[in-house]
C-alpha cells in the first residue's frame, strides 16, 4: 500500500491557497456560569448548503467548568518540512484544551466531522506532572510533534512556557524548553521553521488574569510587555526585546507565512500613556532581530455613563487589540479592536508601512453596533478571535475574549455571536448579510476551518 501525504498539507502558501473552499468551521464555546459542560460547535459554513449560517453539530465536553479557548490540528503543512518530516500523520484530530481545568481534549473528526468524538482527555495533573506547567492557551502542530503553552505553574505563579505531546498516542513530553534566559512570561508562540526561530510574547501568570484584569498591576506596567527569541533547534533563549513598560499585554503573533521571509506581527493591548493599541513588526537585520510600531490606533473619547466601571475614569474607549491575523500571501493584516467594536484590514505589502484598506463596525462597549442582517438589534462584544480562509477571500470571528475579562468590560455579559467577511480582490472588507450565528447562553471563542485556516499551517518551501 503506498502512503501518501494528507491531501490538505501543502509545502507553499501558494499552494495552500488553491485549497478547496472550507464547508465546516470548528468552534469553542464555553459556559459562563460553569454550571453546563463546554463544548465545540460546528457551523456550516457552505452558502450553497440550506443549513448555511447555523451549528449542524459538534460535542460536549465531559465535565463543567473547562473554558475553552484556543485550540489546533494535531498536524499540518509543516510535516511536509525536510528535517522533521511526517507525512503519513494526517490533520484529523482537533487538540482543545481548557484554559481555567488545564485539561486537554483530543478529538478525532474523521469519522463525522459533523460530530467529532472524543478520544482520549489528558488530565491536567498529568500535564503539570510531566510539563510542569498549567494552563494550557496556544496549540501549534509543528514538524517534530504538538506544541502547546502554558501560561503558567501548578501554584498559579511562573514560569508558563511551552510544552509537547506527541503526534501519534499525544502523550505530553515534557517541558520544551532547555534554557529559558530571563522568560518568566508566557501566551502566543510561533515559528520562522527555515530560520530555525521561535518566538513567544507575554500576558501573565494565571494569578494575574483569572480574576480579570488588576488595575494596580495594569497601572504598575506589570504585565508583559516583551517578545523573546529562541533558537528552535536548541530550545534555548537568545534575545528579549522590550516594547516598553507602558506597552502592556503583547499578546498574538502572526509570522509572514513565506518561509524565505523574516518579519510577521505582534499586537499590543493597551498603552498607558494614551489607552492606544498598537501593532510591531518584528525583523531580523544586522544580525539581531528588532522591533518597530507600525500601527497605532487611538481610544475613542466617552461619556462617563456609558463605560463600564473599570474605565469610568478614563472618559474614553480603548480598542483594546486582542486579535490580529494575517492572510496566507502575507498581503492583508486583520485587526481586532474588541473594545470599539471595530475590525480593520491592512495591506501590509508592505510590512513596514501598512496602509488601512477596510474597516467594519460591530458590538463594541459604546457603539453596540448592528450586524446588516438584524439593524435594530444592538450587539455587545466585538470582533475578537479571527480566522482567515486559505484562498484570503472570507474572514470569520467571534465576539468573547475570556471569560472574568468579558464581565469587566461588558458586565451586562456579552451574548455571544460569530460574523462573517467577504474580501475584496483588491482590498476592502464588507459583512455577508447572509451569515450571523447566535450562541444559545455559550461564548464562542476560536475558529478553526475545515481543511486548515490562514493561522494553522507553517510552511518550509517558498512559494
């Protein structure tokens, strides 16, 4: 019997892009108030389908009070990559863990991707056992196996950093890092695989955010505010590069997806001296990798009344950055201001100049903007986790961010919904009327699409 690759890897962003449409997405959803199970929700995600725009399946998790989150394919395109290859592993099994139990979920979608079934659940003293971490946030299938953060120890304190499972049993492996240098911090990683580098940025230990956001802590610059570099290979720490103390919460990270390229973007929550967000653009020159704002993005000026009690005082509206992404032929940058209830694209072409090329309104703290298909019908939360298609032409999000986080800055508690963007060829965003998806008392959080999505894969050829 000849093996061959899983159809849906592809060596080039290129090729990836000549993927077949997605007719699935995948969602996390967690109850707020702990007291039913989470669960992952399908949604049919076909225009053609009759059931297009509504959940025609998914599964409930086996216990209460998980908080789904983030969560990833147990392998992808970087399989295809020379020095650590796989290609007889295939992109079945959706690994999903809870950030608040610290217990991992292995679904296998095969056999009915309309209801994946669960096979195997991690517990999380086996992860803190052999990782010696707690958490888990971020999934990344790599070349040599699952790469997983951890946002923390089992105290609730640091050091959070990365571990592995597995490709085959998803076994955890252990603590990735042999050296960690000065990284106390943990939340996002990703890779430049041909340059042999990771890199990670900072949020907080579990003692700092599971609450909510600490103003004294906020106003103290003590939450992250560095990108770290490793030598992947290695797994040793090579360089911190510091944003500044006023550059708060540097949370996702988006690499350039073309392997011969060495820049991608990070976004920065908040800064203390205007309530901005703000995008950087890291890059590799002169022998170092460096640093620079490209993008900044104002608060919005507030009356009093109409904030929630956290940012009464500062009679305006932050964007609050909490998602970014970027299309698979690295030319359109997605930005989510969860705040003013806005989603941006850029053409980052360009990466160090980025130009605004579209912009919708939905939900936000103040605005409470409409989707086209109800008009009278005002939205709390706003874009947040986004996904990307393969071919760039649609982009998909949700409107939760986490839950302690979503109380304090939408303490009416948001009623959560997912979007959908059609892409204009030459740049411009606009909402499919067509497609708005309702949650039944759950908060939809991360969006995987059928077949991979545009922050799913790495690539080690060049288009």
């Amino acid at each position: 019997m000849l093996m061959r690759p899983d159809p849906t890897f592809y060596p080039s962003p290129k090729l990836a892009m000549q993927a077949p449409t997605e007719r699935l997405a995948f969602v996390s959803s967690f109850d707020p108030t702990g007291r039913r199970p989470d669960a992952l929700k399908v949604v049919d995600v076909d225009p053609r389908s009759a059931a297009y725009g509504t959940f025609v399946g998914g599964v409930d998790m086996p216990n209460t009070g998980d908080e789904l989150h983030h969560f990833g394919w147990n392998a992808c395109s970087s399989a295809l990559c020379p020095y650590a290859p796989h290609p007889h592993v295939e992109r079945r099994y959706l690994i999903v863990p809870g950030l608040r139990s610290s217990r991992i979920h292995v679904l296998d979608t095969k056999p009915d991707p309309r209801h994946p079934e669960i096979v195997k659940v991690i517990e999380p003293e086996e992860v803190a056992a052999r990782a010696g971490y707690t958490r888990p946030h971020t999934i990344h299938c790599g070349p040599d196996g699952i790469y997983v953060s951890g946002l923390g120890s089992p105290t609730g304190d640091g050091p959070g950093g990365v571990f592995m499972l597995d490709h085959f049993g998803f076994d955890v492996l252990g603590r990735w890092e042999v050296d960690r240098g000065p990284q106390y911090f943990a939340y996002d990683f990703w890779w430049h695989l041909g340059y042999d580098t990771m890199l990670t940025s900072e949020w907080g230990t579990p003692r700092m955010i599971e609450d909510g956001i600490q103003p004294e802590l906020l106003l103290g610059s003590q939450y992250g505010h560095h990108l770290h570099v490793w030598d992947l290979r290695r797994r040793t720490h090579t360089q911190a590069i510091d944003l500044g103390k006023q550059h708060q919460l540097v949370l996702e990270l988006r690499p350039s997806h073309d392997p011969t390229r060495t820049f991608g973007f990070v976004g920065v929550v908040v800064s203390l001296e205007d309530l901005s967000s703000s995008i950087w653009l890291w890059h590799h020159a002169g022998g170092k990798w460096e640093a620079r704002k490209v993008i900044s993005i104002p608060a919005e000026p507030a009356e009093e009344n109409d904030l929630p009690p956290l940012l009464k005082g500062f009679k305006a509206v932050p964007p609050l950055v909490t998602d970014i992404n970027l299309s698979l032929d690295d030319r359109y940058l997605y930005v989510s201001c969860w705040g003013t209830g806005e989603l941006q694209q850029y053409d980052v072409s360009d990466p160090f100049n980025p130009k605004l090329t579209g912009s919708v309104h939905i939900g936000g703290i103040v605005r409470r903007t409409p989707h086209p298909k109800a008009p009278g019908v005002a939205l709390n939360g706003g874009p947040q986790m986004v996904e990307v298609s393969r071919d760039g032409k649609r982009v998909y999000f949700t409107n939760s961010l986490y839950r302690a986080w979503d109380e304090q800055f939408y303490p009416e508690g948001i009623k959560s919904w997912m979007a959908k963007l059609d892409v204009a060829p030459e740049g411009g965003i606009g909402f499919d009327e067509r497609f708005f998806v309702e949650f039944d008392g759950l908060r939809g959080h991360q969006v995987r699409l059928e077949g991979g999505d545009a922050s799913s894969d790495s690539f080690c050829y060049p288009s």
